[in-house]
C-alpha cells in the first residue's frame, strides 16, 4: 500500500493540487486538537476556486467525484480520492432554482453540434438541470456538451441513462427526456406534486409522489407501471433504492421498505411518530432516518426494526468500521457504535461549516471556513479507490 500512496502524492504535488495523506500540515498550521484520540485525521485538504467573497452552499459526491455549489452558481468537481481541483462551471439561467446532479449509468454518446463536425463525442458525463434547463458536462474536464430548454418546469433533479434524463415535473408529470434532441421520449403521471428525485436502476424508475404512492416503471420505448404500493402519507424525502429493496421516508412518520422486484412490503412500516422530510441514508447493515424533530433513528435494514436514536442531530457524515459519525445540532460530531449506538466520543467541528451527508464511503467530506475543502478518514484507512467510490 506504500507504493500506492507515494503514486498519489507524486501525482498531487505535479498537479498542484492537494495535500494527502496523514500527518502533514493542515492549512498551514497543525492538525486541528479535536480529532486527536479519536483515530481521524485529515487525509486530504484542497483549497477551492471561490472568489470575492464566494462561498459553497452544498456538497454532493457521485462516484469518484464531490461537487460543490456556490452561491454564484460555481459547479467546482473534485477528485473525491485525492483532492484535485479537476474543473469549475458557471451554471447560467439565473435566478432558476439548481437541482442536485447526476450520473448516467454508463458513458454517453452525442454527436457534436459544430458546424461541419460529424464527431460523435464518448464519455462518462454529470447532468445537472434548473427549472427550465438541462446542462449536459463531460465530467472528466466540465466541457460543456448540452445546455438546453426542458419541454417541462422541473420541480426535482433527475437520472439519467445513455440517451434520457429523468425528472418530475411541476404538476405531478414525471418525463423521460432526450437529451440529444431535446425533446421527450415519453410522459407519464401521478396525482400530485413530485418533490424528490426519481431514482433510475436498470430497466427500473422510482418515483414518490405526494398522491401518497411509490411507483416502480419498466422504462423503455413503451413504459409501463410496473407496480404501485400506497403510503400512508406523501413523499416528500428522497428515498433510496438498493439491490433488493426500496425504503421510503415518509410525511407520515414512517419509514416503508417494498421488494423492487413487486412492491410487497419487505417488512412492517416503522413508525418515527415525527414527519419525515429528510433523506434516508442507507449504509450496508442500517437506515439512517431524521425525523422533524431532530432525532436521528438507526434501523435495522434487514428487519426494520429499531437499534438507536438519537436526539439534537443533524444528519449522518460517514458510516464507517461498525461506526456511525453524526453530525448534531451544536456542530459537533458524535460517534457512535452501530449496533447499539454506544457513544464513543464527541468531537466539536470547529471551522467547518458546510457538510457532505454519506453513509456509503469511508470518509468525511465538508467545507471550511477557510475556502477549503476537507476529507477526513481514520488513520488506519488504506487510500481510497475508484472502486471504494462507484455507486
């Protein structure tokens, strides 16, 4: 593993880009007291491209990357393994509201617009899209490939394969559009206002409405619902889907999990008693769900029963060797033990202020006050990986 880390370093120093791994200086000075004892460190920090007073606003990762929005609508991607600046993007079409970005699920192909050109351009791309537009970016150099009208007013962020980008729409429409000819491939409906993201697996769409239904639709030239499972409340949080089940956050106070495959009830609703308007984050062997009332509740994923909670909390930073790592309402981090949320040390977050929710990967990621961005791991982690990162 030594051999890998001295490739990365090398390659970071050449670039310009970052600092990785442990132990070397953090901003200039030594590592923050906070972490100390807790077996965390600073694996990477990166300073970001902001201006005049420019400041991030929110943090996704897909894949290998994390991406930072300004509030001057500044799309910065960073090699979420190493912390290489790879690129920025203005996004236009102020004051249009901008939706979370996606991955395809697999590389594109577009022919390119230039006059005379008959290339046809390859390549893994992210999607992000405002109200009214979609912008189609090669995601290895932020190039611009599309930035085109929506026949629709998005009302979410969407997903995407190799030819449409799915989204829903103001008035309980969700749409399969062309992102090559700008057009839709198709329209389908709901009863009410979509809120959340659709979220695409395989052949397969989800969709939660505020009509109080989980619609799963079989995609393709002729569309078709394969299965609709009714709630008890309206969807109004993103929901996740994993390789066997899809669990579903509900405003009623519950959380619902159905079988991909028929929509039948995995197990019993569990009932958090507070309405549900925050993501569910799903790590391997639990369910991470924020009620309205700042409790956090650790359920079991393959039973759907109960293993903690925990009040004054915010949102999940990393779950990671059988710990969770809760962000809380006094910016602190709590840490606990998965199974049974045996507190193990809480740590204030001191010049950090904007936060990266994940269950997924073994690493914290968040903003500084400082303009950096920060990834954060524990001290025994080998380097992370593309493979550690695909989603």
């Amino acid at each position: 593993m030594r051999s890998v880390a001295t490739c990365v370093l090398a390659a970071c120093i050449l670039s310009g880009g970052c600092t990785y791994p442990t132990g070397m200086d953090h901003a200039g000075s030594s590592q923050p007291p906070s972490l100390a004892g807790t077996g965390l460190t600073y694996y990477w920090h990166t300073p970001l491209p902001t201006h005049g007073g420019e400041r991030v606003e929110r943090l996704w990762r897909l894949d290998e990357l994390v991406y930072a929005l300004t509030d001057q609508r500044l799309l910065i991607a960073v090699d979420a393994r190493v912390g290489k600046v790879l690129w920025s993007y203005r996004i236009e079409h102020a004051p249009e509201p901008i939706f979370s970005p996606c991955h395809p699920e697999a590389p594109i192909k577009l022919p390119m617009r230039s006059a005379g050109s008959r290339e046809v351009r390859e390549c893994d791309a992210v999607l992000i899209n405002t109200i009214g537009h979609l912008i189609v970016l090669d995601r290895s150099n932020g190039e611009p490939l599309r930035d085109m009208p929506l026949t629709f007013t998005a009302n979410t962020g969407g997903a995407a394969n190799g030819k449409n980008f799915y989204a829903g729409a103001v008035g309980g429409n969700y749409h399969a559009f062309d992102y090559d000819v700008g057009a839709d491939s198709w329209v389908l409906s709901t009863s009410a206002t979509i809120r959340v993201p659709p979220v695409l697996d395989g052949n397969r769409l989800y969709v939660g409405s505020e009509d109080d239904k989980f619609y799963a639709t079989r995609i393709g030239l002729r569309p078709d619902k394969r299965w609709i499972a009714t709630l008890g409340g309206s969807i109004i949080a993103p929901f996740h889907v994993g390789p066997v089940g899809c669990y579903v956050p509900c405003e009623d106070g519950s959380v619902y999990a159905f079988d991909n495959a028929n929509g039948e009830p995995l197990w019993p609703a569990y009932v958090c008693h507070e309405a549900l308007s925050s993501p569910i984050q799903a790590g391997d062997q639990t369910l991470f769900q924020r009620a309205e009332n700042d409790v956090i509740f650790a359920i079991n994923r393959r039973n759907g029963r109960l293993r903690w909670k925990t009040t004054g909390a915010r949102s999940v930073l990393a779950n990671m060797n059988d710990m969770a790592y809760v962000l809380d309402n006094a910016h602190k981090l709590r840490i606990y033990t998965e199974e049974l949320g045996e507190s193990q040390a809480i740590v204030p977050l001191t010049g950090l202020d904007v936060f990266l929710s994940n269950t997924t990967v073994p690493a914290i990621y968040a903003t500084g006050t400082d303009g950096n961005l920060y990834c954060i791991r524990l001290e025994s982690a080998e380097p992370l990986t593309a493979r550690m990162l695909a989603d």
